[in-house]
C-alpha cells in the first residue's frame, strides 16, 4: 500500500485506523468514553504540555488522549479522513456548521473590525453576521458577485474600511440561488488588505459542493467550513460542522473549540465517517439525477427560471468561474414558480415524494421555501436585491430514481390553484 496513492474514496475505509488497537474491529469502535487513563504521571505532563502549547510534538509523535473535549479517536480519525478530500493540513470537527462558523470568526475577528462577505449566504450566517457581530463592535460589507475587484475596493474605501477588513468570508455556490463567486478574486480583495504581519484571511463555506465537487484551498482560500450535516453526513440523521486549513490557523481554532467546548461527539463522529464511505457514490448519483431534473425543469411553462449551474453557457462570467473552480454542476438548483407565494406554496403542499423540509444533501429530496423559510430572516432590501422572491423554490435532489422526482414535480406543477 506504501507504493500507492490511493485515491479517497478508497482511504476512507481505513485511513487512521488501526485495528490492532481495537481488538481487531474492522470498523472503528464508538469511543463513548470522557476521560482516558495515562500510565504514568509523567505520561500524563507530557500530554497537557502539547495540548496547551508548552512544547511542540516530536516528530512522529501522535497526540496523546486526555479527555473528549480535547481529543478523541473518532473524531481524530474523522479529521484526517476529511482532510484527504481538501488536500488540508488539518481539520476539526464541530457540533453544527453553525458554530464552524461562528467560531471561525470569533477567533479572526475582534471589535473594531470589518468583515467582508459575499451576498447571499446562508440565512443563519446572515444573522450571525448582521444581528450578532455588531453586538461585538464587529460590522460587516457585502459584496456580490456582478461586483469587480475594483468596485469592492472602491465600497470598503467609500466606508472608510480601508485598514478595518480582517477576513473575507465566501459562500460559494450561495443558498439558495447557486450564485457563483471567484476565489481568486476574493483572495485579491485579501491580499490588498493584508499587512506584513496582519494577513486577511479567507474563508470559504463550502456546503453547496460538499468535499467531492469543489476544493477552495487550491484556489486561494485560507479555511474551508462545511455544514457536515448536509453531503459530508448525507443522512439527516445528524449536526455536524468542520473547519479545514492548514496547521497554524487551525491550531487558533481547535483552540477555541476546546475552550468553547463546542466540538461534536464520538457518537456523530463515527457516525460521520461511516457516511464518508459512501460520499462519492451518493453525490456523483445525486449530481446525474439533478442534470436530468434541471432539463424537465427548463422547458415547463409553470416555470420562469431554473437556477442551476449545468444550465451556464460560454461566454457568461458564471460559466468561466464554474470551469475553473468545480468539478460538477452538484445536485442543487432553485426554481421560479410562475406566479407568487401562492403558487409556490401550492407546489410545496402537493409533493408526494419529495420531502418539505430545511436541509440538503441528503439522500431524500427536500424541498423549501426560502423567503419565508431559511432566508426569511434576510433583509427584505437584500432578498429583493439577490433574487430571493416569493416565487422561488430551492430543492435538493436525492439519490431516488430521477424519473420518480420529475413525475412528483409534474404532478404537483399541474394542479391549478
């Protein structure tokens, strides 16, 4: 096996993993356990010595276990298993993507600081952003994506911003509208604010794509967070979250995770890797059953407009930034329903097979109403500018037959209100 790079899909069996530890369990037991024994005193210093910063691991020296808050087999093979998708240096796992984010930007970000961030995101992100930040004295920019590298520095001078931005966060394809941003143009507006010693950092939140479609790292992102909930769990039958980087910005945030005590459990955790050994065959399914739903979508009269990256043409910006940054289209889109709430609230309530419900990636087809669901806490002023009307509809296609999602969306289409 030292002679092949296997690819991750195949490691995720394994990788981290060792059998002679555990009794020979071919899968990794659930370590439900708080606190582990040391065999010496001594043993025991030494732990907390790398734990709290006191001296550097020895090379080849694997962390050692101290207590579930700060360190568990589960989770620390979950990490290193994550980390083969992203190619990252390091990764740590949370309670929800929620506090991925949250944390990430606690640690980043201090009073007085700017945050720049693109438009739309997540609506839980948008009121952490708007509604909690500035309690801290930390304000936050928008940006979308028709905004040029020029016109964004030009707005964060306009606001006097120019020495304040200390992170660009990025959600890219946005919720709900499959909105695509540049990396490498985010990591210029970065870099143009970035001093010696005080680097802007990039984050990127890249639920939409999963770990298989798209990898924001080598595209000049600094973190990657997930909502492990979505593809990475694929089951909604779990919260998670995970931040992925390299070794010194990761080591800020596996220490505030620690102090904040908001990491998952060994339960998720081993629930999270077995859901890993399947990622790829269920998003790659996923994916060829949204191409086909996206088709029947386009030319049906009670639709206006489909929202889905497959349907971008050569010469449109989108396209170029979805070449070069994706591997597949993915498995969201969102449609206009022709009409308003009310016809959009017909559709929902007249599915049979697709589920109503928040949430994505699973392997169920979901079905919500953004406006007055996820985004409904967004400004009106944003959703109005960003597209997030009362006709739209986001869904997220699962790993059923595709001919039996399109008939539930004809079926439910064809009934008149």
């Amino acid at each position: 096996m030292d002679q092949r790079n296997f690819h991750p899909e195949s490691l995720m069996m394994t990788h981290g993993y060792k059998p002679e530890l555990s009794e020979g369990a071919i899968k990794c037991p659930i370590f439900q356990t708080s606190t582990f024994v040391f065999k010496s005193a001594e043993e025991g210093k030494s732990f907390f010595q790398v734990a709290y910063g006191k001296r550097e691991k020895e090379p080849n020296e694997e962390l050692g276990l101290i207590y579930s808050r700060l360190n568990n087999p589960d989770l620390q093979i979950l990490e290193e298993r994550l980390c083969l998708w992203d190619q990252a240096e390091e990764c740590a796992v949370f309670e929800s993507g929620m506090s991925a984010i949250s944390t990430v930007m606690l640690e980043f970000l201090r009073p007085g600081d700017v945050l720049l961030y693109s438009k739309p995101v997540y609506g839980g992100t948008d009121h952490f952003i708007n509604k909690v930040l500035p309690q801290y004295g930390i304000n936050g920019i928008g940006f979308t994506s028709s905004q040029s590298l020029e016109e964004i520095t030009e707005m964060v001078k306009s606001k006097g911003a120019e020495d304040k931005v200390k992170m660009v966060f990025v959600e890219t394809p946005a919720n709900p509208t499959n909105t695509l941003f540049d990396l490498e143009v985010c990591r210029m507006v970065a870099d143009q604010h970035s001093r010696n010693d005080d680097k802007v950092i990039v984050c990127v939140d890249n639920t939409y794509m999963g770990p298989l479609w798209q990898h924001p790292l080598a595209h000049g992102a600094d973190l990657v967070v997930y909502s492990a909930t979505k593809y990475i769990g694929g089951h909604s039958d779990l919260i998670a979250g995970a931040v992925l980087g390299n070794v010194s910005l990761m080591k800020r945030v596996r220490t505030l995770r620690t102090f904040l005590g908001n990491m998952t459990g060994p339960w998720t955790g081993w629930l999270l890797m077995r859901s890993l050994e399947t990622l790829k065959v269920r998003m790659t399914k996923q994916a060829e059953n949204a191409e086909k739903v996206a088709g029947f979508l386009q030319n049906h009269p009670k639709v206006e407009k489909v929202y889905y990256l497959g349907n971008l043409m050569p010469g449109d910006p989108q396209y170029a930034v979805f070449k070069k940054q994706m591997t597949s289209a993915g498995a969201m889109l969102s449609f206009d329903i022709v009409g308003g709430e009310k016809e959009a609230f017909s559709f929902l309530n007249n599915l049979k097979l697709i589920k109503l419900a928040v949430s994505l990636g699973s392997t169920e087809s979901l079905v919500e109403h953004p406006a007055t669901m996820t985004h409904s806490d967004v400004s009106e002023e944003d959703r109005n500018l960003l597209g997030i009307s009362e006709k739209l509809v986001r869904i997220s296609i699962g790993v059923e037959h595709y001919s039996d999602i399109i008939w539930d969306i004809e079926q439910a289409l064809a009934i008149d209100i």
